[in-house]
C-alpha cells in the first residue's frame, strides 16, 4: 500500500515538472528577444572585462587614474570615438549630398549621355528611366519615413544592450556567484574551473576580431586613397568598424564604397570591387581560420560553421556572438562529454596498484 502511494506521489511529481517545464519553454519563447538581449549583453560583458580590468590596473608611477572608474572611462572612450568620427565624416557627406541634390536636374541628362556611349545602352529610354528614378526617390522617402519606428526600436535595444553590459561588467561576480549557486557544491568547482577558461579564450576572441578590423580599417584607406575615392579615411574607419559584424558587415561596407566611388568615376569601381574580392578571398580562407584558431584555440572549421549557424538563427547579433558563443559550448563539450584517454603510464601503474590490493586480499584471506 505504501508502494503505490509513493508510486502514485512520484507519477504526480513527474506530471508536474513537465507542465513546469513546458511551461518555462513557452514563457522563454514570447520573451526570446529580452533573453537573447541578455545572453548577448552578458557575453560582450565577459569579453570586455580584460579590458576593463587592464585599464584598472594602468599605473602613472603610483597613481591609478582609472581605478573605480575604469567602465565609465570605457564608455567616455567608446562615446568620444563615435562623436569624433561623426563630426570628421557627416558634415563633407551633407555638404555633397545638398550640392549633389541642387545639381541633379543638370546632371541627370549628362550622365544618361554618358550611359548612351555604351554598346545597346542608346536603346534606353531615357524618359522613362529619369521617371522610374523620381518615383523610386519619392518611395525610399515614403518608406524612411514609415521605418522611423522600427529604426527607433532598433536604437533602444542597442542603448539598453550597452547598459546591461556595463551593469554585467560593474556587476559581474556578483551575479556569477549567484548563477553558481544553483549548483551543488560538489558540481560547482569543476563548472567554476570551465567557466573560467572560457573566460579566458573568450576575451581573445576580441583581440582576433580586433586584428581582422585593423587589417581590413588599414588596407582599405590606402585602396581608397590610391584610388582618390573622396571620403576616404571616413569610409576606411567605418569598413574596420563594420568587419565586427561577419560577412553582412563586409557587404555593407563594399555597397557604401561603390555607390561613393561611382559618384566620381567607373575606375574607383572596378578597383574597389577588385580589391574586396581579393581580400574576401585572403580573410575567409587565410586569416580568419589562422587568427581565431591562434586567438581562441578553435579548428578553423569550427569557426566558419558557427558564424554559418550564427547568421542563420539570429541574422548579425547572431553572427556577432557566434565564435565566442562557440568558445564557450567547446569548453563545457570538452569538460563534460569528451571521454578523455587515460595515458597508458598511469593505465599500467593503475593495473599495478589494483594488483598489489588484490594481492595483500588473497594474503589476508588466507592467513
């Protein structure tokens, strides 16, 4: 009787935890976004915090200047960069652009004559063509004004991603200490260990990323000034900036570099397009896999696999977090599924101490 008690208390229990749980799965999916929010803002924080507590540590003889202050001196860096670059790069690309605007009725017609000069291009209409313009003009301005909301969302999420980041990054043992305690104490050493080596792998991660944006930021300003592409240094800053978002980055900055570069003339074109197709080629197959296997200590295909899987899930935040999201789940395989080989020295001393305890056993047994 007591058995079928207890039988039917464990059936209750298990109907329970799996209403629970599904329960919890549902609840986690209608707040994804707040969650993928957090998991990528915690993951920027751990990789930050090098950085942090190196700029903590910076000493002027016996002088700290930094110490206490060295999240808040990261964001008046990360501010101050954005504020420079903006007032260096917008007001030349606002000037030409009203120039450009006043000087498009006159323009126009030159460049459709141009464009006749080109084999089966004098079949063009070119009534039809400057109408097909005009409307595109006045739907993009439609559809930039409707997209003022989501641009606006879009802001809001960054601006709180960065706030939870510097409150993880403030905060972070604290909050590290409680996640550890919902694990047992004798499973929250080994998972504390783990944790902490993929802290370490993972803020190299962002020296890795850091190299790949100064090669490409370097390489493209001297391309863009060979060229004599106009806003050259402004372009080749924000190409290195963008290169921490994995090929949707590239793309942006190529389409921004050939739009500017058609403006002057076809051959900034050609030389753009020509040295973005080398250099996809030479980052995708050379440094990359060479940089992030260094950095991170991950196979190359590990890597392109992530950021594959990464930009499939979640677009650009997922193929911004892939290779540390994929440093991390590598560290917990490698401590909690890969079955490690024992070495055949301590196999054998194992076997001779397993012989020896057998061996005083029969002696014991038969005295």
């Amino acid at each position: 009787m007591a058995q079928n008690s207890a039988d039917g208390r464990s059936l209750r229990g298990d109907i329970v935890f799996a209403f629970g749980l599904a329960l919890a799965c549902a609840l986690a999916w209608l707040v994804r976004d707040v969650l993928l929010l957090l998991y990528v803002s915690a993951l920027f924080a751990v990789v930050l915090t090098p950085v942090v507590r190196f700029t903590s540590e910076l000493r002027i003889r016996r002088w700290q200047p930094f110490k206490g202050t060295a999240v808040l001196a990261l964001m008046l860096v990360l501010v101050a960069g954005l504020v420079i670059f903006g007032f260096l790069a917008i007001p030349p690309v606002a000037r030409d652009l009203q120039q450009f605007s006043g000087e498009a009725p006159q323009r126009l017609p030159q460049i459709m004559a141009k464009l006749k000069t080109i084999p089966y291009a004098d079949r063009l209409d070119t009534a039809e063509i400057m109408g097909k313009a005009q409307d595109l003009a006045s739907q993009g301005a439609t559809h930039l004004l409707l997209s003022i909301r989501d641009w606006a969302g879009g802001l809001f999420r960054i601006a709180m991603g960065v706030i939870l980041t510097l409150y993880f990054i403030a905060e972070g043992e604290h909050t590290y200490g409680w996640f550890l305690s919902f694990f047992p104490k004798e499973r929250r050493d080994r998972l504390d260990k783990a944790l902490r080596r993929a802290e370490i792998r993972m803020g190299k991660w962002l020296l890795g990323q850091g190299s790949l944006m100064l090669i490409l930021g370097i390489s493209s300003t001297i391309v863009f000034l060979s060229l004599h592409i106009r806003y050259a240094y402004a372009l080749g800053v924000m190409t290195g900036l963008l290169n921490i978002i994995p090929v949707l980055g590239a793309a942006i900055s190529i389409s921004i570099a050939l739009l500017v570069a058609a403006i002057d003339s076809w051959t900034g074109v050609i030389g753009i397009a020509v040295f973005y197709l080398v250099y996809l080629q030479v980052e995708n197959s050379y440094l990359t896999p060479r940089i992030m296997r260094s950095s991170v200590d991950l196979p190359g295909l590990a890597i392109l696999v992530a950021l594959l899987l990464g930009s499939a899930l979640e677009g650009v935040v997922g193929a911004m977090v892939s290779v540390p999201t994929a440093v991390l789940v590598s560290v917990l395989v490698d401590e909690y599924l890969v079955q490690k080989d024992v070495p055949a020295a301590s196999q054998q001393v194992s076997e001779s101490a397993s012989q020896r305890v057998s061996k005083s056993a029969s002696q014991q047994v038969s005295e």
